[in-house]
C-alpha cells in the first residue's frame, strides 16, 4: 500500500508538471492567434504586446462615438512625428466618412473595431464573419487599403471568433496598456497611467472621443519620446509573419 501511494503522488506530479510544459507552448505558429492547450480543450490567444529588444511602442484609438476631436489627435500625431492607429466601428465610418479619409491622409493606420460594436464572443460565426467583412469593406471603399488589424470591441473574444480572424487574413489586437480615458481621467491621471506600465513592446489603449484626450495624448507622447521610446502604429509594431505568441499574449519573432 506505501508503494502505491507513493506512485500516486508521483504521477500526479509528472501530469502536474506536463500540463505546465503544455501552457508554455504555443502550437500556433505564424497564425494570427496562439494555440494554449488546457486539458482536453485549448483557447487562442490575440496579440497584447510584442516582444521586442528596441524601445518602440505603439499607440492606438478606438473610435465609435463622436468625432470632434479626431482631427486634432491628428494634428498632435503629425507634431510630434508619430504614428497610430485607428480602430474604426462601422457604423463611424458610415458616419463620418472624412475623418477616415482625413486620417488615412495623414499616414495613419485604420484597423476594424467590427461594424456595430457588439460583444463578439456572444455570435455565431456567420455572424461574427459579416460583421468583420462589413466594417472592412466600409474602410478600404474610403481608403483603397487593405484591412489588417482587428480590435474586440470590450476587448471580448473566444476561439470562434480569432479563428474567422485568421480565416479573412485579420490580427486580432488587445493591449497591455490601458490608458483608461475613457472613464474621464485627466490628462496627467492618463500619462501617469501609462508611463507606470509602458515597455517595449506595449500596445496602448486611448479612445478617439475622451473627454481629455488631446491634452492626454499631447502629454502622452512628450513623455514617451523623452523617455526613448519610438511611438509607431500598431501595424509597424507586430510581426506580420513567421511569429509566435505565448500564453500572455506575447508575439515573437521566429
């Protein structure tokens, strides 16, 4: 009886340290999401963040309500000689068609945020596959440009979604940085907020619509670039091909 309790207790701790081996490996190489093995089951995982060795983040907006205060993000982005990008809802862009051109005019990087904001892990597949098409096809009929970033709207997803993703040639983005401006922070409450949690590598979170969002990005990138960092879109940031991404959400280069 000693002996086979013994052996118990090691083989539960062999499939223990098995399943933590699992976790750290990422099956999905160079797709638009990471495969993590949980058990029988496995969840995908969207880009957060990028590994990365040189001091380059990038900056980027959701937009689904209201307008006013678009173009002057843009002109504080041409300013200080940065980039973004700009996560558009469907229904925005039917709303305000120039100030998606006047953004791709500027240089700067439009990504679909879907096209009528919905919790995107609650559809079907048909569903979630028109939504994405539809807000794409809204873009690229204004900008001619092909549609390559993709954000959750509430940052809400599962493996339906990030596999229709990868099937329409789309990188599912979150953050690792959330400026939480949404929630009427001041300026300076925003800048504290990022320069406390900034690396390299991080992909921050602003809205294009917040109450204090021009002084918060003016002050954002005075710091950023003072602190050594290039602020670049996130299409500049994240690796487009042979690339992996762990269970945090980390892409890597191959």
């Amino acid at each position: 009886m000693p002996f086979c309790v013994i052996k118990s207790k090691t083989i539960k701790l062999f499939l223990a340290m098995v399943v933590v081996v699992v976790l750290l490996a990422i099956s999905y190489e160079g797709g638009a999401s990471a495969q993590v093995w949980l058990g029988s089951s496995s969840r995908l995982v969207p880009v957060y963040s990028v590994d990365r060795e040189e001091k380059q983040v990038a900056i980027s907006f959701d937009a689904a309500w209201g307008a006013d205060k678009t173009q002057d993000i843009i002109d504080v982005l041409k300013e200080y000689n940065c980039g973004a990008t700009f996560f558009l809802v469907g229904f925005w862009v039917d709303k305000y068609p120039e100030m998606v051109k006047a953004i791709d005019d500027a240089g700067l990087e439009i990504g679909t945020h879907s096209n009528t904001h919905p919790d995107m892990a609650k559809l079907s597949e048909s569903t979630i596959r028109s939504e994405l098409e539809t807000s794409v096809s809204k873009i690229t009929a204004i900008t001619g440009k092909t549609v390559e970033l993709f954000r959750p709207p509430y940052g809400s997803y599962n493996n339906t979604l990030l596999k229709t993703c990868a099937s329409l040639n789309l990188i599912p983005i979150q953050w690792d940085v959330d400026s939480l401006d949404w929630k009427g922070l001041s300026a300076g409450e925003v800048v504290k907020r990022v320069c406390g949690k900034v690396q390299n590598g991080s992909i921050i979170l602003m809205h294009n619509n917040a109450d204090n969002v021009i002084d918060s990005v003016r002050l954002t990138l005075d710091f950023l670039l003072k602190s050594g960092y290039k602020v670049t879109s996130v299409g500049d940031l994240v690796y487009k091909q042979d690339y992996t991404i762990d269970a945090n959400g980390i892409q890597h280069k191959k």
